[in-house]
C-alpha cells in the first residue's frame, strides 16, 4: 500500500472516530437509538442526481428521512419498487409526510424532451412524456412565450405534480389518510442555483378529492360509512 | 392538516434554508458550480431505510454520489427503475465505482427471514431475498441470534446484487473497457461504519486490467473526499 493510502487511512478513521463523537456528545444514545429502530416522520422520493442528496438538503440527519430516489422522481403505477417503498413508509414506519422533490436542471427530464433512442432508459423516460401530453397546451405555450428553458422548467413542476398525485393514487396513502389524517403529500422543486426548495404548495385534500372519482380504494371503508 | 404536520413541515423548509446557507459559506460558489452539471464519481446502491443517508455517512458534498435507494436495496434485473439509473449512472454519466450497501437491522432482511405475510406488495418485491434466504437454509440456520441471521441475509443479497450487477451487459462492457470497479459492503447502524464484503471485482486482481489501478484498488473517490475499504472496516475521508 502506497504512502499516500496510508495517510488517508489514519486521517480517516481519525475523522470517523470524530463523527461518532460529535454524535455521542450531543446525544449519548445516539447510536443506540438508531440501532434499536427508524421512526422517520418523512418519506422523501427524489433524483437521483447527485446534487441533490435527500436528508442533506433538508438539513436531517441520519434516522430522519425514509428514502427512494430514482431517475427523475418519477413515480409509475406498475413500479413494484417505488411501491413497495410508499407501502413500507406509510403502512410500517408511519410517515407523516410524504415529499416528491424534483429538481431544475434535471437529466432525466432534458432525456424526456430531447428526441434520442436511450435504450433501456426508453421505458422509463416515457412517464416523463405523459406528463408533457397531459399537459401539451400550457408546455407549448410556455414555450413559445419565454423558451426551451422556460419549459424544461415547467416540465420538472408539472412533473412533481403528477408524480405527487401518483402517490395519492396508492391504496397505502388514501387507507392511512382515512384512518389518521396523515400522510400528507408535497411536491417540491430544488434549485440547484442557491440550494433552496421551493414549495409547489400542493393542495393535498383539493388533489385527494380531485382523483377520488376515477381512483378511489377506499371501497372497503364505505361499510363503515366514512366520508373525507 | 394537524399543527404538529404542519410544524414538522415548516421545521424541514427550514432547515434547508440553513443548510443551503451554511453550505454557500463554507464553499462558496458551490452551488453555481453544481447548476453547470454533475459528474459523480461514484454510484450508490442503498437501502431506503433513514438510518443509511449514503452523503451524510460517507462524509461527501453535494455533487458526489448518485443515488438509487429501495427497499433492501434489492437489484432485480427486470426492475425497470433501478435498471434506469444503473444504465444512467454507467453509461452516460461513467462513474467509476458502484457501491451496493446493505445494513444490519433491515426490515427487508427481517420481513423475509419471518414466515409472516407482510402484505401489499412488499411481498412480491422481497421475493427474491426469500429466495436467498431458502438458497441459504443451512447457513442462516445455523446462526441462533437473530440480528445476526438477518446481518447475514444482508450480506448474501449485497453478493447476489454485486453479482447481478456483473452480469448486466453495459456494466461488463464498462468494467472491460474502462475499469469499473464493483464494491459490495455492509453498514452497521450501531456504531455507524462500514465493512468491505471484498466481493465484486474491485478487491481482485487483472480483472479490470488497468494500469495503476492496483493501488488505489481499495479507494473509492469522491470529488472531496473518499471511501476506503481496509484495516478493521471501511471509512470515509474528506480531501
Ligand atoms: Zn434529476
Ligand atoms: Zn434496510
């Protein structure tokens, strides 16, 4: 081993031991707590760019945030993955939120407006597509009015915005809300420029009833006679 | 919408104000730097369980790692989404190493080791730990502690993943053209470190085939700081 590798090293775990003692001084049991479980109140399902890491941008540390990120934020129905994460968070550990994040600047949503044959990325970047067709009339707009970067910008809101509303579609989310009045969903957009997030302010309960006519489950509740 | 949701909301934009001007103080330009690209040098595969935030543990910037986090960080080869960001991460972005991460206390690992039904679709997603865990029968047996046995389906399913990984065709190609290095490790969230399965290709020798790498073959670097696998575990280091 060379040198340099050695000196790292002991730098290293002199910067580990560090970290853990930072941790133990403001918490003694900080550790040990983690050990014994999670109790996130977030569910957090972002890019995953690099440039955005999840619990870092919103300032939380480790045993905050439940996370699933993925290609562009995107949150297809068919996904076992992502669902399963949803199911996990809601149904098992309980969030209270649930934070879709997108992000100006955002590759996947550049690949999802340009025109190549990605490949394997095919599949995936069409949700990305739907969206634009869901929304063809204000997207073009925007774009003749200010500009492609204008609406790659709109592209990546209005994406959270369905992607949001993919999440408010699963059994999990309308169960959990019936019975505990949480989660609540949330679509947010990152900036890379500054390092803020900006709220697309969703009206969580406005949204829920919107989708309920088409992709109500709440079918099992009705005997109980429950009404949102 | 309750006020303790409500708190708990505004306490999360918050913080991110405070970060966002504690990172802008600290390196400052970092964020303009970060609106002209990205080229992470390093892909992470984790699981979404919030005691493994793969920057945070690793000690690195913004900018760094990308991320692909499911439940027990599981590669199936037909998963389209993590198929998607594997594809993205190799091919267009070329990193240069892939980190599968597995960690003790998984609820994953947990939920296939119990004979229970977990219910939903989670089922239908760990089915293939519940095919490692039967490949496995004798070995996961023979462990009588319970955090133990599930530490050790993690390390079988970080292996299967490293190996699943090595079989796809663009990571091959990588790995025979420019020296991809595949890492497989487990994290343990008692004491906060990691420890180098020494699978994949990363630890073997004349796999990758590229000069010099034979010393740096333990080092995973970030763009400021790095992952050394080595000694009694693996760490982390900021440049
Ligand atoms: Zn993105
Ligand atoms: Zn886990």
């Amino acid at each position: 081993m060379s040198k340099y590798l050695r000196e790292s090293q002991s730098k290293i775990f002199a910067n580990n031991k560090a970290w853990v003692a930072s941790k133990v001084a403001a918490d003694p049991t900080f550790f040990k707590k983690l050990a014994s479980g999670q109790q996130p109140d977030y569910l957090y399902i972002g890019c995953s760019d690099s440039r955005v890491p999840a619990n870092e941008i919103m300032g939380l540390d480790a045993g905050e945030v439940f996370v699933h990120r993925n290609i562009a934020n995107v949150v297809p129905n068919t996904d076992l993955n992502v669902m399963s994460v949803i199911e996990y968070a809601v149904v098992h550990l309980h969030v209270k939120h649930i934070i879709v994040c997108g992000h100006y600047n955002c590759g996947g949503i550049a690949a999802a407006l340009s025109h190549s044959d990605m490949g394997l990325l095919n599949p995936w970047l069409r949700n990305i597509r739907d969206v634009y067709r869901l929304h063809e009339k204000e997207l073009d707009e925007v774009f003749e009015k200010h500009g492609e970067e204008a609406r790659g910008k709109k592209l990546v809101e209005l994406n959270v915005l369905e992607q949001a509303k993919n999440v408010i579609k699963t059994a999990a989310v309308q169960k959990s809300w019936m019975e505990n009045r949480y989660p609540v969903v949330h679509g947010w957009v990152f900036d890379l420029k500054d390092g803020l997030l900006n709220d697309l302010e969703i009206d969580f309960e406005a949204e829920l009833q919107g989708i309920k006519k088409i992709y109500n489950l709440e079918g099992w509740m009705s005997r109980k006679g429950s009404v949102v | 919408m309750g006020s303790q949701a409500k708190d708990d909301f505004e306490y999360a934009l918050k913080s991110n104000e405070s970060w966002a001007n504690y990172k802008s103080h600290q390196n400052p330009g970092l964020f303009e730097k970060l609106a002209n690209g990205q080229s992470p040098k390093i892909l992470w595969i984790g699981c979404s369980d919030s005691r493994v935030p793969e920057t945070t543990i690793l000690g690195l910037h913004p900018g760094d790692v990308f991320v692909h986090r499911n439940v027990a960080n599981i590669i199936s080869p037909t998963d389209i989404n993590s198929q998607a960001v594997i594809e993205y991460a190799v091919v267009h972005l070329k990193v240069s190493h892939i980190v599968i991460c597995g960690h003790s206390a998984c609820g994953g690992c947990g939920a296939a080791l119990s004979e229970a039904r977990v219910g939903g679709v989670i089922d239908a997603w760990i089915a293939p730990l519940k095919a490692l865990r039967k490949a496995n029968a004798e070995e996961l047996d023979a462990i009588t502690d319970d955090k133990k046995r599930a530490i050790k389906l993690a390390e079988i399913n970080v292996k299967s993943g490293v190996d699943a990984l090595l079989s796809t065709y663009f990571i091959e190609e990588a790995v025979r053209e420019r020296g991809l290095k595949v890492h497989g490790c487990v994290y343990d969230v008692a004491c906060g470190r990691m420890t180098d399965l020494k699978c994949g290709n990363a630890g073997k020798k004349g796999v990758a085939g590229v000069k010099g790498e034979e010393e740096e073959k333990k080092v995973v670097k970030g763009n400021h700081g790095m992952l050394v696998f080595g000694g009694d575990g693996a760490s982390i280091s900021i440049r």
